[in-house]
C-alpha cells in the first residue's frame, strides 16, 4: 500500500502504515445503518464510504514519535495467520516491507502498544520465522493493558476469531518482552493512555500533547467516521453495546470541547480531523 498521511502534533509526528484498505458492507460491522443514513451523510464520501456504498476500513499502524521514543499503536492483523474470516486470513502484504522503507525498521522500534487485542491490532506483534511466530520488534518493549490483558487470558473466543493469544501475544510474553501497564499509562511526558472501555473491556485510546497541541488516536472505541453523528450505533464486535455508547458520547464531548485532533484507528482517505458539536452529536471536520 501507498504510505498513509502524517501528521504533526507540536513535537510530536504520527505516521501511518497501511496494512490494507478493505471495503465492507456496513451490514457485516454496523448492521443498522440504512442507505437513508448515507444519502443525509453524504460528507462520507470519498474518504469513508465509497461509490458502490460500502465501508472503506483501513488497517493501519501508527508510528508515533516522542522524546526520542518510536512507538508503534496497534500492528494490524499480520502475515501468514490462519483466521476463521476469509477477510483476515492467511494475509500476504507488503505491509513489513512497507514500514522499513518508511524508515522505521524493527530494530528501531522501542514500544508497542496494542489498544485492545482484538485479531486486527496485535498481528504484527510477530512473524512468521521457521514455522515458529517470533517478535517483529525484538528490541521494543510490547505494552498490552493489564484489563485487557486478563480478559482475554480467560476469554476463549478462537473459533470468532482464531488463536490470536496463541499466535501474536503468547510469543512476546514468553520472550519476556510484555508489560502490562495500566489504563493511565504514560508512554512518555507527551503519549499516554486515556481508557474508553466497552469495545472490549480493557480498551484504550491514546493521548497525545506536545507544545500546546493535542490528539487522540482512537483504537476502536468507534470504527467509522458515521459513529460521529450516530454515536448509538453498535457493533457486533463490541463485548458491550451499552458501554461502548457511553465511552463514545462522553470521550466525543470531550475531545470536541477540547478542540484535539481525533486520528482514528480504522479511519481511511485523510484519517483525520476535529469534532464540532451537532446537536447531542458530533460532526468530524477535516
Ligand atoms: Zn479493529
């Protein structure tokens, strides 16, 4: 894939690796959104929603940089793992490649965090070497929620969406590459966690402020830049519709009224933009 956008946030930058584009029937994600709603949402387009009325879902990794630290959020659903849904399995991208000629090889890598472990945000935590599943980033410290962390410990879900602990986060523990880092979590004085549970349990965003400017990159406590101005939509992903909602409303309210830069997770074209208040909804300008 193309590289993704960039961005600057005071002496902060964010830089997109796209693992893949992929275009949803918003039946499969968000089942009650009608053609209705995107004919009165028609802004969506190009970007989010494209010409035959689909989703566009971007997988990406997002590489911020801060204090002389390069961390890594999220790492997308990675090569040569066997996944139930024909979407995620047995992938082949350019995606390793990618982030190299970006200038960031693993080597160079000094955190990881995963805002939530589902099969979609811890894949490149490793590869594929010999038949065995070995960090990516072997000189990077992986950061996995201790919340999230537990639940998924306890929570069998493989035949959804296959041995994601197996494949993608029991190697690093058993490399001794883990930590498990509350949900207030400061990666450094400018990167820190801000919990926006619901999704999953133990979800959380990323906070970033540098030199009077501010951001968020959202994870998935909201998928589509429709959740803006519908943020009761609920997905079948979410462990619980009810908490995801409330996250949404609340963490919306307050990132609009403090005007941050809301980069999200599975947002495609410019990725990005500003919340102004619609109502008791949002509308996201870019
Ligand atoms: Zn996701």
């Amino acid at each position: 894939m193309p590289q993704g956008p960039t961005w600057t946030i005071g002496d902060v930058t964010v830089t997109s690796i796209i693992e893949i584009d992929q275009h949803w029937r918003f039946a499969w994600l968000l089942p009650s959104v009608t053609d209705d709603d995107l004919a009165r949402h028609s802004w969506l387009s190009p970007d989010f929603v494209d010409e035959k009325g689909k989703m566009i879902l971007r997988i990406q990794a997002l590489v911020v940089e801060s204090q002389g630290q390069r961390i890594i959020v999220d790492t997308c659903v990675g090569n040569d793992k066997p996944r139930p849904t024909p979407l995620f399995d047995n992938l082949q991208t350019t995606f390793f490649d990618d982030l190299v000629a970006a200038g960031f090889g693993p080597d160079s890598i000094d955190q990881v965090i995963c805002t939530h472990m589902h099969v979609d945000h811890v894949g490149w935590n490793t590869k594929l070497v010999d038949g065995q599943w070995v960090p990516t980033f072997p000189k990077a410290r992986y950061l996995f929620g201790r919340t999230e962390f537990e639940h998924w410990s306890k929570t069998d879900e493989t035949a959804v969406y296959g041995d994601v602990m197996g494949d993608s986060v029991d190697p690093i523990v058993a490399a001794g590459l883990s930590m498990l880092v509350d949900n207030d979590h400061h990666l450094t004085d400018e990167v820190y966690l801000e919990p926006t549970p619901g999704h999953t349990p133990g979800h959380n965003s990323v906070r970033i402020r540098s030199a009077g400017q501010e951001a968020v990159i959202t994870g998935d406590m909201i998928h589509h830049p429709i959740q803006f101005p519908m943020p009761d939509l609920t997905s079948d992903a979410d462990t619980s519709n009810e908490g995801a909602v409330a996250t949404r409303r609340a963490a919306f309210d307050r990132w609009c009224k403090a005007g941050l830069l809301v980069i999200g997770t599975h947002f495609a074209g410019v990725g990005a933009g500003r919340l102004e208040a619609d109502g008791d909804t949002w509308r996201l300008v870019s």
